[in-house]
C-alpha cells in the first residue's frame, strides 16, 4: 500500500494505491471516489476486537472528536484505489510507521494501514487546557499513517526544546514531553497579549504544525454571523 497526495497544501486529498486483498482504515465521511471492486465496510471494531472490544475502541474515538465508526476498504480481485479528502482545508502528511507511536491532536487523523492501532491517549489537566480535548489520539504499529492539517503542514526536528501555540500542533513523536503554560508567564499576556496557551516541548523528536489555527478561525467566523432567532 501507498499513497499519493495531491492538491497540497490549500486542498489537499491522499490517494491509496492497494494491492489486491489490502485495506485501508479511513474517518468516516473521509472518501471522496474508489473503484467498483473496492468493498466498504463501516464498523467500530477492527477484526479481532469482538463486540466490546470494537464498542471501548469507538467510545475513546468519539471523546477525541473522531467518529464512532470508521470504514474499512478493501481492494476485492485487483489492485485498486480510494482518494480521502479531510474536512478541513489544508495540507495531507503521510508518515510511514514503523513501530513508533505518535500522537495527534482531535481530528487529525484521516486514514491508515490497518496495522495501525488508534487508541485514546489521557493527557490529563494540560490537554485540557492546552485545547487538546482532553485525549490525544495515540497511533501505534507499522504502514502508512496519513492525518491533516487546517492550512499547510511543517515539520520540526526538535533537538532540546521548542514552544508552539497549542492551536497550531497537529502531531509529535513520542519521545518528546510536553508542557503547557500561559504565554509570556504572566496573566497580561495570556488575556491581552492574543497568544492564549503555547505548549512547550523538550527531548528529541519529530514535530508537525499547521499554519492556520481552527479555534481562532471559528471565532472570526462565528463573530460575523447574524444572531440566531429565539
């Protein structure tokens, strides 16, 4: 299995080239066209998993934002392809796992091999307040792993340390530890200074940011629109 992005980074959408008997695991709402003989189908468990197991495993997706379901596409005779789209405008990374785990903030992740386990990742108080939704979605095992971005993505080789805008992370490795804090250190700052929250991250590892911010693009959005009608 591989994958080709294109369209990047404003529009954005990946396109999996499966051999024949490969599946690929997506969002649901995530597929934009595939082949006739490309098989779909929509659960909460991986093969395996059984009842409960596939119910805990769509529960912690849906606290991190993701859907219950997801859909499972699988190349039936042939080789065939599927193109995903996320929701957001913006850019598509594909990161080849190898035994590693990385994390992603809520809604970043868009499709993988089905060797990737996704499970929910308890950051306590400092996701909270780092805007993170309380659980960060942990991607472990081997193959492709594709998430998203709202605007372009940049890659980081962090070496020490590095501090980021909470708003503007959308994946780290985990070998780095994080912290968050108020920006400048002061209580001005953080309510005046228009910064809110920056995580600061140390160790050595691989970071990817986006360049637009959702939370603070919805707030300009939402300010302009017509007051709702009781």
């Amino acid at each position: 299995m591989n994958f080709d992005v294109q369209h990047r980074p404003a529009y954005a959408l990946a396109i999996a080239h499966l051999n024949t008997g490969e599946t690929v695991v997506a969002e649901a709402g995530a597929m934009v066209s595939m082949d006739t003989h490309v098989e779909i189908k929509t659960s909460a468990a991986s093969p395996g998993q059984g009842l409960i197991g596939g119910l805990m495993k769509g529960l912690k997706r849906a606290l991190t934002s993701e859907s219950f379901f997801q859909n499972r596409f699988t190349a039936k005779g042939r080789p065939g392809e599927v193109t995903f789209a996320p929701t957001f405008q913006g850019d598509i990374e594909v990161a080849q796992m190898e035994g590693e785990t990385l994390y992603l903030q809520s809604s970043a992740f868009l499709c993988s091999a089905e060797t990737v386990d996704l499970d929910m990742k308890w950051g306590g108080a400092r996701t909270f307040f780092g805007g993170e939704g309380l659980v960060l979605l942990k991607a472990t095992g081997s193959g492709p792993l594709v998430f998203n971005s709202f605007g372009a993505i940049q890659c980081i080789d962090v070496d020490g340390g590095f501090i980021v805008d909470t708003g503007h992370i959308v994946a780290f490795e985990d070998s780095l530890q994080f912290r968050v804090r108020k920006f400048g250190g002061g209580w001005k700052s953080f309510i005046f200074g228009g910064e809110g929250l920056i995580c600061e991250f140390s160790g050595t590892g691989r970071l990817w940011l986006q360049t637009r911010n959702p939370a603070e693009f919805g707030r300009l959005i939402g300010a302009k629109l017509p007051p709702r009608e009781q």
